[in-house]
C-alpha cells in the first residue's frame, strides 16, 4: 500500500523541515518530529516500524494523506526552471493605457482572494491554464511586466505578491504565454512569497527577491 497527499496540499524540504501548504485552509504547517521522520522514512522507500504506520495512519487521519492501492509515495514540489534573468527589472516604461488594464486587473485579483479564497483562485488559474495553447512569446511576456511594473506606480502592490501573481499569470495566460505562478518559502523567519516565471525569466520580480524562498507550489 502507498500513501498520497490530500487534495489541495503541497509541500516541501526547507532547513531539514518538511513545510506544508493547505490550500483549502489557507495556512502552512509542519509535522511533529516523529510524524515528519515516519513521512521521510516512506519517501527514502525505508523499511516502516508499526510505529512508522501508525504515524502514516494518523497523518490519514488528520487529512493530510491519502492511503493509495499502488505503491505510490507523496511527491515534494517540482521546482521550476532556475531563473536566470527578470524581466520586470529591465522593463521599458509601458503606456498609461497598458498600465490602468494591469491596476484593474491586479485590483480584480485582488478582490477574488478576499471574497472566494485562496483554494478557488488557484482552482480557477489551474483551469484557466489548460486552455493556453500558444508557446508564448518572451517579447510579450516583457509587455505585461512593463504593464504591470507601471501599474506599481498606481496601485500599490507591497505585501500582495499572491494578487500580483494571479492577475500577471492570467494576463500572460490571455496572450497564450504558459507561464508559472510560484509559491515560495523561507524558513528562520518563516516567510512565503509569490512570484511569475516564463521559463527561466522573472515576471513580476527580482532575482534577488525570490532567491532565498524554496518553491512549494507551482501552477
């Protein structure tokens, strides 16, 4: 018997610590030391103590896994490709016109976290991205950064990084860019961040600013 994880849950190593993030609930969280050695020990295909399973068990118990037929093992996130470059940094100063459709949309973004939730804005961004067909193209990809870093100007975005995302992500969806909306954290502090990336090209951010966080969720 195997185990998957939950719907909605995603997770990661940061620091020796296993980081959970609950979409439904909108929280990270760890696991007990005991609990998170059990969870490691099947990931590493370890022989499992009862003690081991019962932790499994209770970790089912708890929601946090899903006991599988097949010999499956719950899956860490796949980061993206290392970025390499931000487009936002060397963005060209986009229109007046260009930058009003990225405030309304940032604001709009904005809006469907407050009332909706995390779990049904990331929901929808998942659908809305199995409809992108394009490649994409890196010069409209610079478009919507210039946009949105305009927009800045306008609208504050500071301590909104998930609302900036989403709105970037689906402008760039719009014009068939498959892009990535990244989740990341930092532990000691314990920090989480939200940034878009086009392959190894930065979006909405700076090298700098996402460097530090570990991706746990990529959409």
């Amino acid at each position: 018997m195997g185990y998957i994880l939950a719907p909605g849950l995603s997770f990661c190593s940061v620091d020796e610590r296993c980081i959970f993030l609950d979409s439904a609930r909108d929280r990270y969280f760890c696991l007990s030391a005991a609990a998170e050695g059990s969870l490691l020990g099947l990931i590493a295909g370890s022989d499992l103590s009862d003690r081991d399973v019962a932790h499994l068990a209770g970790l089912v118990d708890r929601g946090i896994l899903r006991a599988d037929a097949s010999d499956a093992i719950p899956l860490s996130c796949r980061p993206p490709t290392p970025a390499r470059h931000s487009l936002y940094d060397a963005a060209d100063r986009a229109g007046l016109t260009c930058a009003v459709q990225a405030a309304a949309q940032f604001a709009w973004a904005r809006g469907r976290l407050r009332h909706g939730g995390l779990a049904a804005s990331l929901h929808a961004l998942r659908r809305r991205k199995r409809h992108v067909r394009g490649p994409g193209a890196q010069q409209a990809a610079a478009d919507v950064a210039a946009a949105f870093r305009r927009a800045a100007t306008l609208a504050t975005t500071h301590d909104f990084c998930l609302a900036h995302s989403l709105a970037v992500a689906r402008a760039l969806f719009a014009r068939g860019i498959p892009a990535s909306l990244v989740v990341g954290v930092h532990m000691r502090p314990f920090s989480a961040h939200c940034w878009v990336q086009f392959g190894d090209a930065l979006v909405n951010d700076s090298i700098d600013n996402v460097c530090h966080y570990t991706p746990i969720l990529v959409i």
